[in-house]
C-alpha cells in the first residue's frame, strides 16, 4: 500500500475544499439553516408531533441526509472529474499507485468534507431546534457509512462524465427528488396505503430511517433493513470502482 501516494491525493482534495470555503462548506450550511427556519422554527411551531418528536426536530436527520447525499457525489464527482478535464489524470495514471489507493485518495477526501459539513449542520441546528440523539454511536456509523457510499457513488460519477452538464444530471434530477420523496419532511406512515408500498422502493428512505432512528429511536422502516439496503449500494458502488479501473473506462478522457 502506497501512503505517501493517497496522502498526497488525500492532502491535494482537502485543500481545495480550504481554497473554496464558501463554496464547499459555508454554502451548504447556510441553505440548510434556511430550511430550520422555516420549516422548524416558523412552520414546525404550527405543527404536531410526529412519533413523539417535534416537527422541526423530526426533519433534521431529513435535512443532513439530503446535504450529506448531494454534497458527497458534488466532492468526489469534481475530484476525480478536474484531471481529466485538464489533462492531469494521465500523470496519475503513469505514477505507480494502484486503483485501491486512488480510490482510498479521492473518496476518503470527500466523505471527510462531507462528514465534516454534516457536524457543522448538526451544530447549526442546534441553534433553532432542540433535539437529542438517543444512539450516537449508530448516528456517527450511519453518517461514515452514507459518506462514503455517495463519495464513491460521485466518484463513479465522475469518470462517467464527459461535461460538467453529466455531472450535476444524477444529483439534481435523480437523488435530491427521491430525497424529498423518501421521507425526509414526513413519515411515510402519512401516506395513503397504497404509496407506502411504492415508497418503499426508494433507496433513500432506507437511508433517512435508519438515520432518523439513531436520533429518536423510531423509523419507518426497521433498523436492520435500513442497515442492510446502505451495505448492498456500498458493494454495488464498490463493483462498480473495481469494474471502471478493471477496463478503464473513460479514465483517459
């Protein structure tokens, strides 16, 4: 395993994120503060409880996981995206430093930014909405775990592309909706009978269950399912990775 070669890259990503601070961290959490004043502080005091917890506290763990989501795939779509662009990527590509250590390199920056604007926003929230969180430990492990999936789901992102339109197509017409859809201001126990059987087949609800339950204790859907669907779309984006730097797909491009 060559160290020097993913702190390097490691090192290179992080900053960047430094150079562009309002962009990449206070951007983000300033749109979320937006979302605590409105929907926790202004409309969440006009509503009820929701499985015992106040509105404006219900929807934080929403709220991060649609910021963690979308920022995760931002970061390392742009990381691994930019030398090809400029032409930089066929330096890495003649440098003796193997795919696990790229991927270790560009991803690990990544689900560290984004791990660390997701404390930022729980810090935010603090500010306008009390909330404990019942199972900390399951809280930090659902957070690693859903960076570093969408990191490496970015990271795919970014070879598949071929122009900074491809890059932002995924996040903003495919992951923000099923976002919103998969529960993130609601339960889906809200829903009529019939569009909680099709919710279920959003991903995303898995993701913003199990979260939320590390919070409050309770979801929609069990822990263990939640728990197990994040596991299968890491081993997906994992073959997936291994698969681009087996054929080399569109890594010279």
């Amino acid at each position: 395993m060559n160290v020097y070669a993913i702190r390097a890259i490691y090192q290179f990503e992080m900053a960047r994120t430094f150079r562009t601070l309002m962009q990449s961290i206070a951007s983000p959490v300033l749109s979320t503060s937006l979302y605590f004043v409105v929907f926790g502080s202004a409309i969440g005091s006009r509503m009820g409880q929701i499985d015992g917890v106040s509105y404006g506290a219900f929807i934080i763990p929403g709220l991060l996981m649609l910021s963690l989501l979308s920022e995760s795939i931002s970061n390392a779509s742009f990381g691994i995206y930019m030398p090809k662009w400029s032409g930089t990527i066929f330096e890495l590509l003649s440098a003796p430093v193997s795919f696990v250590e790229v991927v270790i390199g560009y991803v690990g920056a990544a689900a560290t930014k984004s791990i660390m604007l997701g404390v930022l926003i729980l810090a935010t929230a603090r500010i306008f909405v009390p909330y404990e969180i019942a199972h900390p430990f399951w809280m930090v492990g659902f957070l690693v775990l859903t960076a570093v999936t969408f990191s490496m789901f970015g990271f795919i992102i970014g070879v598949w592309a071929d122009g900074f339109e491809k890059l932002q197509i995924i996040p903003l017409l495919v992951v923000t909706p099923l976002t919103f859809l998969g529960g993130a201001f609601y339960s889906i126990h809200m829903l009529p009978p019939l569009w909680q059987k099709i919710t279920l087949f959003n991903p995303v609800v898995y993701l913003i269950s199990g979260f939320r339950w590390s919070f409050y204790g309770s979801s929609d859907v069990n822990v263990e399912v939640s728990l197990g669907m994040t596991l299968v779309f890491l081993s997906l984006c994992l073959g997936g990775v291994g698969w681009i730097f087996k054929t080399g797909y569109k890594l010279k491009s």
